[in-house]
C-alpha cells in the first residue's frame, strides 16, 4: 500500500495525469474517453483509500512548496474535505459516463479540451478540498475558475462569450477584490493561514474588524453566490449539460460552500465569530437569498435556468447553517453538500437527458414527458424529493440537522426560511413532475423520441440511487460531518 | 551678453539665423569658461559648440528647410514648468557655498589629492588630463563609447551613400569653381592637421587632448568636403576604412584596460604597464588618448559624411 | 543678504540661461529649435559645474612652479565628458530630424502628433467596420 | 580572475559592441551578441551568490580607490537587478535573430546589434556602478542606446516616438546631471557611499533638497513616472518587437533600481522619508498612474500600446511599494522589479511572435490566433494571467507582498486600489483571449501557422520561470527581503 501523506497529493495528481492522458489521445476518443474513466475510476480508489484514516482521526499532511517564507502550499486530511472530495470523487465517474454520452448525443465541438479541462477541474476541486492552508485552498480555487471558464463557453458563440464574462468577472473580481485581501488580512493579524480546529484568529482581532472579515470572506467566496453575487450561476447555464452538472453538483457551487464552512469552522472559528457585532447579517442575507432565489426559480420556465436558481438557494442553505453557528448546524451545512450534489446532479442529468432526447429546454414542453422517458422522470422526481427534504431523500437528513441547529441557536428567522423555502421548492418541483407523468402532451407535440442514450440513463441512475441510499445508509458522511472541529 | 544672444535664440524665426546665433553663444561661453580657468573645457566648447554642433545644425537644416512657424498653443505650461524648475534651483542655491571661496567643500575634499599629488602619481602636469585619463579613466571611456553609440545611432537612422555619386560628370561644371577657396582650403588643411596632432599630444603638459584633437582633425576634412564636395573626400578617406577606425579607438583603450587587467591590475589601472608605475602611466595615457582621439575623429566625420551625404541625396 | 545676493549672482545667471534653454526646449513646436534649447540648457548646467570649480585667485589646473592656487579640476573633467555627451546627443537627434522630415515632410511636433492622431483613428475605424 | 567579475559585467558588452560593428557582419554580430548576454548572466549570478551573505565587494578603476577614482559596488542589491537585466537579456537576444528579420531591414543588423549590446552595457553599468557621475555617463550610452533601436521600428511613428524620448530622455539625463552637481557642490565628492556619509551631518541644507528633487524627477522622466510618462505607450508601442521586449522587462527596472539607490543609498530613508515625505508624492503619484494607466490600457487597439500602458501601471505599483514605507512594501517593489521583467518579457514575446507571423500586433491581428498558433497564445494567456496576478505565477507574489504592506500601514484605499486595478487588467488581458480564442480570423487576414521554435523557446523559458518563481518564490523573496530590510536600516 502507497502511504497515507503520499496517497492524499495522489488525488491531485491523478486527474492531472489523466488531463495529459486525455491531451495525448485527443486524435483517438475512444481512448480518450477510456482514460476519462480510468483516471475518475483511479481516483475514486484514492479517495477510498484515505477515508478509513479519516474516519480513525487520522490528520496526515503533505507540504508541497514553501511558496514564501512561511507560506507553504500543502494538504491536511480532514473529515470536511474528505466529504467534499468523496463526493467528487465519486461524482466524476458518473458525470463522465453521462458526459460521454451528451457529448456524443449531441455531436458537440471541442470535446478533447472538454475533457481536459473537466479533468483540471477535478484536480483543483481535490486541491481544495486538501489544501492545509487558506493560501492552498485560495491557488486551487482560482485554478477552479479558470479552468471551468472554456468549459462556460465551450460552445463559443456570442451568449457563450457573454456568460464567460459575466462567469470569470463575479468570480474573479470576488476572489481577487475579496478574498484575497481577507486572506492577506488573515496572514498579517494571525502570522499563520493554516487551518486549525478553532479557528485562528481567536482574540487577535475583534469587534466590527473581524465582522468586516467575515463578509469580506463570505463575499469572497463568489462560488457561493450568496446575493448578490449570484448572477455568474444562471448565466453559466449556457454550457453544455455536464459541465452545468458539474458546476452545480461536482465542483465550482460546492467548492463555495465548502470554503465558506472551512473558513468558519477553521480560520474565524465557530466561538469567534458569534462574538462578532452584526455578524447575524450574514444569516439574514443568506435566509432572504434562499427565500428569493427559490421564487425567482418559481417564475423561469427554462429547466435549466430554473434549477439553477434551485441551486443559489440552497447553497445559502449551507451558507445560513454554517452562519448559524452551532455545532449541529454545521454538521447540517457539511451533510447538505453531500446531499445536494447528489440531488442536484440527478436534476441536471436528467435535463440533460431531455435535451438530448426531445431537444427540449422549457418546463411548459414537458407534458406527458414522463410516459416516454420513465428512467429520466423517475430519477428527476426523486433528485425533487431531496431538494425539498423529503424522505426518503437523503436531502431531509440535512435539512433536518438544520433545523435542529437553527433552534437549538433559537435563530427563528432561520427557522421560518426553512419552512418558507420548504414550501417554495415544492412548488417550483411539483408542477414538473406531476405535468410530466399526468399531464397530457400538447396537441402538435409530436413525442417521437424514447429515452437518452444508455451511458446518460445509466448514470441519472446511479445518482438517484444514491440519494436513496444515502438515506438509509448516511452512516459515513455523519461520522465525518460529527468530526468536523474537532480536535484529533 | 549670453542672456541676451539666448533671448534672441529664442525669439527667432530663421532657424538659420538661430543657428548662427547658436554657434555665437557657444563661442561666448567657451570665453567664459576660460574665465573660470577652465581651459580645457573652453576648447571643448568652442571646438563642438561652435564647431561640429552648429555644422550639423546646418547640415540638418539644409534637408528640413528654414523657417519656423509660430507655436499655435500658448506658452503658459511651459512657462510654469521652467519658473517652477528655477524657483527650485534658486532655493537650492540659497545654501550654496559662495561663489570662488576656497574653504567651500569642493575644494577641500578629493580635488585636493588632484592638485597636489597628481603630478607626481600621474606624472604629468596637466591635473586635468590626469583625473581625465587616469583617476576617472573609465567617465572617459564611457565617453568615447557615447561617441561610438551616437555613430552607430546616425548610421541605422540617416546612413552614407558609400559609392561615388552616380551623377555624370559633367554635371559638375554646374556648380561655381571657388578656387580662391580651394586654394586656401588646401593651404590651411595641413595646418589644421599639424595643429591636431600637436594637440594629441601635447594634451599632458597644456590643454588639449585626445577629444579636442580629434574634433580638429575631423574639422579639416569638414573643411576639405565643403570645398571639394564630398566626391573627392571620399577618395581622401573612404567611409569603409573610418567605419573599423572608429571601432578600433573603443577597442585600442578598452584593449588597454584588459591588457592592465592581464597584467595583475584593475581595468586601467596603468601603473601596472611598466617597472615605475608613473612610467605606466604615461604610456597608458598616451594609448587611450589616442584611442580617443582616433575614435573622436573618425566618428565625427562619418556623421558628418551622413549628413552631406543625405542632403545631396535630397537635394 | 545682499552680501548672498553678490555670492550666488554667478549662479543665477547660470539658472536664466538653463530656464531659457529650457523654456525653449518645451515650448517651442520646432524640432530643431527644440535641439537648440536643449544645447543651451545643458551648457548653463556646464556653466553651473565649472562655476563651482572656481577659487578666486586661483589659476588653470596646470601644475606649474611658481603657482600654488590651483581652480578644482574635478569640474572640468566631468563637463568634458558631458560635453562630447551632448554633442552626440545633438548628433542623434538631427539625424532624427531628417528622417522625420522625410518620413512627415513636416519637423513641427504638433503637425507630427496629429498626423500620428489621424492614423490612429483610421486603425480604429477599420476595426469598427468589422 | 573572480576579482574582475564587476568589471568585466559591464566591459564585456561594451567592448564586443566594437567588436561586432568591427566585423561588420550579421551572423557574426548575433553569436557574439548571444554569447556576451549568456556571459553576463553567469557573471551576475556568480555576483549574486558571492554578496548573498551580506558583503559588498568593492571595485576600483584604474586602481584609484574612491573616493579618488570610480569604484564599482555590488551589494545584493544591484546583484539582484543584474540577474534581471542580464537574465531577460540571456532571454531575449537569441529570440531576437528571427524575429528582427521580419522587421528590420538586412543591412541594419549589425548596427542593431551594436545598439542592442550598448544598451546592454549601459543598463548593467547603470546597476552596478558606485559612482554618481560615472551613472550619468552610463545613462548616457544606454539612452542613446536606445532611442536608436526605438528609431528602428517598421511605422515611422517610432521616429517621432524616438524624438520625443530623445528630448525627454535627455532633461532626465540633465536633471541627473543637475542633481549630482548639486551634490558635488555641497560635498566635493561622486561616490555614493562617500555621499551617503558626508550627507549625513547636511540634513537641512535647501541645497540638498534641491538636488533631492532634481534627481528624483530627472529618474522620474527616465521611469516614466506619472506624469513625466508621455515618453513610454509611443516608444514601447512602435519600437521592435523585440526592443520593446527588451526595454519592457529591464529598462525601467534599471531606473526603479537607481530611484531606490539615490534614496536609500546616497539620501538615505531618514532625509527621504523624513524629511522629504517622499512617500506622499510617491503613493499619491503611484495610485494615479495605476488607476488611469490601467484604464487607459482598456481602451486601446493596438495590443503593443495596451501592454505599454499596462507597463506604466505596473511602474506605479513598483512606486506604491516605495511609497509604503515599509519592509514588506520594499519588498513588493522589489520582486515586482523581477516578476515584472518576467510577465512583461512574455507578453511582448508573444507579441513579437504574432508579428512575425501575422505583420502586426493590433486586435485584428490576432483575432483567431488560438488555433492557428496555439503556443503562442498560450504563453500570452500564462503572461496574462501573471499580470493579473493569479495564484502559481509571479505575479500574484508582488500583489501578496503589495496588499500585504497597504494592510500594515492600515492603508486601505490603497488597497482598493491595487485591486481595482488587477480587476481592470483581468478586463484588458481578457479583451485579447476573447479575441484570439473566440473571434474567427478575418477574411482578408491570412492564415497563418505556429512561430518557429527558435521563437518559442525562448519565450516558453521566461513562461517556465513565471511559473516556477510563482510556485517557488522563497529565493527571490528572501533576497528581496534581506534588500529592503537593509535599505529600511533603523526606519519603520
């Protein structure tokens, strides 16, 4: 067996090597394809190998460059990023089986750098979800940015071209007007950016000064488009469906989030924080994001747009539970990451999935879809379930440690969000799903179509299965969530 | 009385009537450099002030034509700037040492060292050619390397007609015969040489020097191509056997310096050339100054040749 | 004061010339006026340097017997060298000056700007039309 | 022969500059021209690691101590920038064969050459030397230098750009001069330790306030200081290509360098910042030369003009690091010395390379270009993001260490500013990929294929050290720490 502190920089790697396997083999996409699944399949053992460690308290590190005197670019394991890279760890295979599919499906352009630089991209998730310091997870994030940009405007037309803009603008204007000076800040006031149980400004700063620090993370963390700083997510629908999976449920929404949670748990720290004056704004902004976003999804008939919005409301979720600032809150934050990708992910694939199959994009089309595409509805009303929070869905799990920490905080305006956005995404959901299985097709809709392609079934499948399972079986992501914080 | 010539550079129209005035003013400064005792400087001045600058001035205004017009746009930032910029200078003036005392600190810190013990570490007697070729030899060589760049600089801009005007020769018999001109040209151009040489090498004990002789030997061919036209200096010197000269002077002091180096000394450190360091000296100032010289010269009838040359070409 | 004033009189004649030079230098249009002025300001700053070499009673810096005070050859030096600097500067800049006249048929720096300004803008316009 | 290293940094392109116009031949003068900058980044290097403890070595002319005669000091200061400017030159020259062919005209080469090493010479003379006259002269022959190979330039703009840095050039040259005679006079003496020591009791003599002044502008003029920058977008927008290169990366360098030693080394930080306030004018010259610098950047065509532009404010970014005041701000400046040379000399390069491909360098130019010359896109995309300042490339070390000292001082605005800025260069950089990568090639463009790999390499060697010194920056950093304690002395 490989030893543990070289198995954790093995996951950044790995996609790497993949990313020049799949550059080589651009002339021959068989092989190339091959080496898509072969580096995700790789991966995905990687990752496996480092839970058991993990989940025995385990902390190895790996320091990879001292970039600047006393600024070192290195991974830490820790439960938090654990889960975030279990989740894409175990996302990409899938997501790549889907991708194959669509892309062939829909005879796309560019698919060489496509996978590329999906290839990139999952290394600079796992980069981030290891990194030991604010200064790692900070390279790994830009790198995240830049390298999902062609994958915006992979279709290269105008719309593409304005997205992209609007994409890398919010991102890289948060990230670099933000985020970097809150880490810089950091760096100055604590001598250290290193994630610590605890946080590690403690009492070193106070007062109005580290509630500025805190928006100025949170805001910086654009990924988590917290309003309002959430229009790169809609505008990003233009991409091909997988890279939207991708975005939404693999890497870019929950590397924000998972930042945000890190940030809070690890650098300003749970007991700092709520001693900050004002600092409740941050909740307050997240609930009023999930109540808008959720109605702005109730009123887009495009199914992507809509989802995206979907998207920005619950990410808040997470935002709100970590902002709540309560232990169990925050195991709720970190079980909402899991159960979001795997709903969401399902959600788009089998968007995706009518895409490709009916060519259809908006939500008034899908009348009677349900009858001709069983395995697409079927996994799109469970992945709905999730988002809602209702069992059997693993997303009622999260919702649920929510709620508790949201009373337990006696923050009852979160208390009421949860219950107001509760029912707004049942609206927003249950329309499409009861259309789509009682509803009659449209006179003139012609319905010559039958489901998508097997790899997009196939892989729509495999994630709503997930859902499911990950309700009866949510054993290991607690135990990581439960561990989050704490000291080894 | 320079203020006054400078006032009227200034208020001139006729660029050719600024340029006289220009050479006028560089005369009148060079007199008031002697005032000060500073002779070599004096020499200088007259010699590239009045001399080559206003020459080239000429040259130059032969092909760009010779009026000037009025300035369109008011004088009023200018005219802050340059009152600003004085108003710095006076106020920096206000703490100067007195004019000519003999306490202030320019006379009392390094130059001393000059004065008194020059004549004997150098061993010759003009301080000024000393501190010029030996003390601060290496100013001097970067001199001659500004010299070399502003040739290489004229060359890539303006060039030299390297062959013989393709114009057939009877064309010439436009042009006035000036023999009362060619005759005395040809009657003081020897002289001029003569003069050049003596003032190569006479620089140690009176003033003079490598660069002023240079400059006087260069006026001589001047002289000889504005009377003969630039056919016949041609086959006086050829532009193709001054091009590797001019390289040659940079390479015969920055030689000297390596050759110091070889010896065990730091670059232009002369004293290592021979058994008594003074004797070093003097060799070493008499290889860089005709460096110099030879650099100086060529130089400065190239450019001149690459000015005559592309105004007959415009012409 | 007015003992200052005689003092530094010498230096502030310097700093007429070198303003006047300068005045020409920036706001003059001609290329070769401009040249001029320049020519004048950097001999008001030579004249600035040997100024100050200068002891009163002294002589040239040539060792002779019978001679004890001696100007400060250091000065001297230095504008030597600067000197010949601005000579090939001189050199340089004319021969800019015909090929700007050449190439613009005009050696007056407004006319220049615009003629540079026009062909900006006819850049830009053909971009436009893309 | 070690003992002979200062000297023979400076004499070596200075003497094979006569050599090659002696010889008189293009390929000759390329090798030479090749071999002399590789000679001289050994010998900066070789300098570099024999003061890295702290020593300075002392070199005497003519064997005349100073202050008697001209002395040549390195400290790790000017180690430092020697490794620049000799490094990008190590760089540049074996790229510039190709691509001057496309650009300059056959019987030029050798004189290009000649310029091209004299330009050389004077920048490191400038560096290295202990003496404030001997400065000026050097100054000299770079300048000339200089305005030469500007003048060489395809458009006969650069003839009027060359001009007007002719002019400019030489008032900076004649404040200089100005400033150390202003010196001279209070002190008697031209080397910089011997000023900086017979300064020291002079404190609060108008004179030197004066000579203060006129050294700061006339350096100013010559780094393009705003607003003494007029010079600067029209001499790096018509020179070359690979001039404007050259000059990019290392000349303002040279002059941010000698800004930094006539204060630090000759005034010293107490008469600087004390008694001056250097720091205000600095900061509040600094921040309007970034902002509108950067705007400016936006608007233009020509990608040349753009990058010229995005040069002043990376200038000012180097003077915003001065203006701080403190180590880490010194520290900014002076790794954003050797970041900037690096980010800069790429993006030119690719410029050059799409000159020689395509005949010019403006927007239409390049539209298309991702495919067709994929290289070379793709080492101005790593230039680019340099220059904004991501993460992994050099250019975000110089912003940490900027953001870093704004904070200390508690400075905000500034803050704000820097990053505005970077968020204007994402804009300006981004104009470029969008139309290289997303813009199909005009009609009436040819097509055209990737730049030859004498072109490449080069280019792709700064593109690896961009990379490598943003991934690793503890050497570069600890230097440029050491430095700028040292300059600080006492002073916080």
């Amino acid at each position: 067996m490989i030893p543990l502190d070289q198995l954790l920089p093995l996951a950044v790697f790995v996609p790497l090597l993949g990313a020049v396997g799949i550059w080589l083999f651009g002339y021959a996409p068989n092989i190339r394809e091959g080496a898509t699944l072969l580096t995700s399949l790789v991966l995905l053992l990687v990752v496996g190998g480092l839970l058991p460690a993990v989940l025995a308290g385990e902390r190895p590190t790996w320091l990879l460059v001292e970039m600047l005197p006393g600024l070192e670019l290195k991974f830490v394991l820790e439960p938090l990023g654990m889960l975030f890279a279990g989740v894409a760890a175990l996302l990409w295979p899938v997501a790549s089986l889907y991708s194959i599919g669509y892309m062939r499906g829909n005879n796309e352009q560019h698919q060489t750098r496509f996978y590329l630089f999906f290839a990139i991209a999952i290394a600079a998730s796992m980069g981030i979800a290891f990194a030991g310091n604010l200064i790692t997870l900070f390279v790994f994030y830009e790198i995240l940015t830049l390298s999902t940009y062609p994958l915006v405007t992979h279709k290269g037309n105008a719309d593409a071209l304005k997205a992209g803009r609007v994409y890398m603008g919010i991102l890289l204007a948060t990230s670099v007007g933000l985020l970097l000076p809150a880490i810089i800040w950091t760096w100055q006031v604590a001598g250290t950016t290193d994630f610590a149980a605890g946080g590690i400004i403690a009492d070193k700063l106070g007062g109005p000064m580290l509630t500025v620090l805190g928006f100025l993370f949170i805001y910086g963390i654009g990924k988590a488009a917290l309003m309002p700083m959430q229009r790169w997510l809609p505008a990003a629908m233009v991409a091909p469906t997988p890279v939207s999976a991708l975005l939404h449920a693999v890497a870019v929404v929950k590397a924000g989030v998972f930042s945000v949670v890190k940030v809070v748990v690890y650098i300003l720290g749970v007991d700092t924080l709520a001693a900050a004056p004002g600092i409740e704004w941050l909740l307050y902004i997240a609930g009023f994001t999930i109540v808008a976003a959720s109605t702005i999804a109730l009123r887009q008939d495009n199914l992507k747009r809509r989802l995206a919005y979907s998207t920005i409301s619950q990410l808040s979720y997470v935002i709100m539970a970590a902002m709540i600032l309560a232990p169990i809150s925050i195991v709720g934050a970190a079980l909402h990451i899991v159960a979001h990708a795997f709903g969401k992910i399902t959600l788009f694939f089998a968007a995706g999935a009518i895409y490709t199959a009916a060519h259809k994009t908006k939500v008034s089309e899908l009348n009677g879809i349900g009858h001709r595409m069983p395995w697409t509805m079927g996994a799109f009303t469970i992945g709905a379930l999730s988002m809602i929070g209702v069992p059997p869905a693993v997303g009622f799990i999260s919702k649920w440690y929510i709620l508790m920490g949201a009373f337990q905080a006696e923050q009852r305006v979160a208390v009421a969000v949860i219950i107001l956005s509760t029912l707004l995404n049942a609206a927003y959901f249950m329309p499409i799903i009861y259309a789509a299985f009682f509803k009659a097709p449209a006179p003139g809709d012609q319905q010559v179509h039958g489901e998508a392609p097997l790899p997009i079934v196939l892989a729509l499948s495999v994630t709503a299965a997930a859902t499911l399972i990950l309700f009866l079986f949510p054993e290991v992501p607690f135990a990581l969530a439960q561990a989050i914080g704490v000291q080894p | 009385m320079l203020a006054a010539t400078a006032i009227a550079v200034i208020r001139q129209h006729s660029l050719f009537a600024i340029v006289m005035l220009f050479g006028i003013y560089s005369l009148l400064s060079a007199s008031i450099f002697v005032v000060l005792d500073a002779v070599d400087v004096a020499f200088t001045e007259a010699a590239v002030g009045a001399g080559i600058s206003t020459m080239l001035m000429l040259g130059t205004l032969v092909i760009t034509g010779h009026h000037e017009r009025t300035p369109k746009h008011g004088p009023v930032l200018p005219l802050v700037v340059v009152m600003l910029t004085g108003a710095v200078l006076v106020w920096g003036t206000l703490d100067m040492p007195p004019f000519g005392a003999a306490d202030n600190p320019v006379h009392q810190h390094v130059a001393p060292r000059y004065i008194e013990d020059s004549p004997q570490e150098v061993g010759i007697p003009n301080m000024v050619t000393s501190v010029l070729a030996s003390y601060r030899a290496y100013d001097t060589m970067g001199e001659v390397i500004v010299v070399f760049a502003a040739l290489v600089g004229v060359l890539a801009l303006i060039g030299i007609r390297e062959q013989k005007s393709p114009r057939p020769v009877s064309t010439t018999d436009d042009k006035p015969p000036r023999p009362v001109l060619q005759v005395m040209a040809k009657l003081l151009i020897p002289y001029i040489m003569i003069f050049a040489l003596y003032v190569q090498f006479h620089g140690e004990y009176g003033p003079g020097g490598g660069f002023q002789a240079g400059v006087i030997f260069a006026s001589a061919i001047i002289l000889y191509v504005l009377t003969f036209g630039l056919d016949d200096a041609y086959a006086l010197v050829a532009p193709s056997v001054l091009r590797p000269l001019a390289a040659l002077g940079v390479l015969l002091y920055g030689g000297t310096g390596v050759v110091t180096m070889l010896m065990g000394g730091t670059f232009l450190n002369y004293s290592v050339l021979a058994d008594d360091p003074v004797q070093g000296q003097l060799y070493g100032i008499i290889a860089i100054e005709f460096g110099v010289g030879l650099t100086v010269a060529t130089v400065m009838m190239l450019i001149f040749y690459a000015f005559i040359s592309r105004g007959e070409k415009a012409a | 004061m007015m003992l200052d004033f005689f003092d530094l009189y010498n230096y502030w004649v310097v700093i007429f010339l070198m303003m006047a030079g300068f005045y020409t230098l920036i706001a003059y249009d001609n290329l070769i006026k401009k040249i001029i002025g320049l020519n004048i300001f950097q001999s008001a700053v030579f004249m600035l340097y040997i100024s100050v070499g200068k002891v009163s009673g002294g002589s040239e810096p040539i060792a002779a017997d019978n001679i004890e005070l001696y100007s400060n050859p250091l000065p001297h030096v230095l504008i030597l060298t600067a000197i010949v600097v601005g000579v090939a500067t001189t050199a340089l800049g004319l021969a800019l000056t015909i090929r700007i006249k050449e190439a613009y048929g005009t050696i007056n720096e407004n006319d220049i700007v615009q003629m540079n300004r026009d062909a900006e803008a006819e850049k830009a316009q053909e971009w436009g039309r893309e | 022969m070690s003992m002979h290293l200062p000297a023979l940094q400076v004499i070596i392109p200075l003497l094979l500059a006569a050599v090659i116009f002696l010889f008189n031949n293009a390929r000759i003068a390329y090798i030479v021209s090749v071999a002399a900058s590789w000679l001289c980044l050994a010998i900066a290097i070789q300098l570099l690691l024999l003061v890295n403890d702290g020593s300075v070595i002392e070199y005497a002319f003519g064997g005349w101590e100073p202050p008697w005669g001209i002395a040549y000091n390195v400290d790790q200061l000017n180690a430092f920038v020697l490794v620049i400017v000799s490094g990008i030159a190590a760089i540049m020259f074996p790229f510039s064969w190709r691509s001057i062919q496309a650009e300059i005209p056959a019987s030029l080469h050798v004189l290009f050459y000649t310029a091209l090493l004299l330009c050389l010479a004077g920048l490191l003379g400038m560096t290295i030397t202990g003496d404030a006259f001997n400065f000026f002269v050097l100054l000299e022959i770079s300048s000339l230098a200089t305005y030469t190979l500007i003048s060489l330039g395809k458009d006969r703009r650069s003839l009027s750009a060359a001009f007007q840095y002719l002019i400019m050039g030489t008032i900076g040259g004649t404040f200089i001069l100005l400033g150390v005679g202003l010196l001279y006079t209070l002190t008697g003496t031209l080397n910089m330790a011997d000023l900086a020591e017979r300064i020291g009791p002079l404190q609060a003599s108008r004179t030197l306030q004066a000579a203060f002044a006129f050294l700061v502008v006339g350096i100013g003029l010559k780094l393009a200081m705003f607003p003494l920058h007029l010079w600067l977008p029209g001499a790096y927008a018509t020179a070359p290509s690979v001039v404007s290169a050259f000059l990019a990366a290392t000349a303002t360098k040279v002059a941010v360098y000698a800004l930094l030693r006539f204060m630090f080394g000759v005034f010293g930080a107490d008469f600087a910042y004390g008694e001056m306030h250097v720091e205000l004018m600095l900061v509040s010259l600094a921040l309007v030369s970034v902002l509108f610098a950067s705007l400016i950047a936006l608007l233009q065509r020509g990608v040349k003009r753009m990058l010229a532009y995005s040069s002043l404010a990376q200038i000012g970014y180097m003077l915003l690091g001065i203006g701080l005041a403190n180590v880490s701000g010194l520290t900014a400046t002076l790794l954003h010395l050797f970041n900037h040379a690096l980010m800069k000399g790429v993006l030119f390069l690719a410029l050059a390379m799409v000159f020689y491909r395509t005949g010019g360098s403006s927007m239409r130019h390049m539209s298309g270009l991702g495919r067709q010359m994929p290289w070379t896109m793709a080492a101005f995309v790593v230039g680019g993001l340099s220059l904004i300042g991501v993460p992994l490339t050099v250019g975000f070390i110089s912003k940490w260490y900027l953001i870093l000292a704004s904070i200390e001082r508690g400075w905000w605005p500034v803050t704000a500013v820097i990053l505005v800025a970077s968020l204007i260069a994402v804009m300006y950089i981004w104009r470029v990929v969008e139309v290289a990568y997303f813009k199909e090639r005009p009609a009436d463009l040819p097509t055209v294929s990737e730049a030859p790999l004498s072109l490449l390499l080069p280019t792709w060697t700064l593109v690896a050290a961009n990379i490598y010194f943003g991934i690793n920056a503890s050497v570069t950093t600890g230097i440029a720490q050491n430095v700028a304690q040292t300059l600080l002395g006492g002073v916080q």
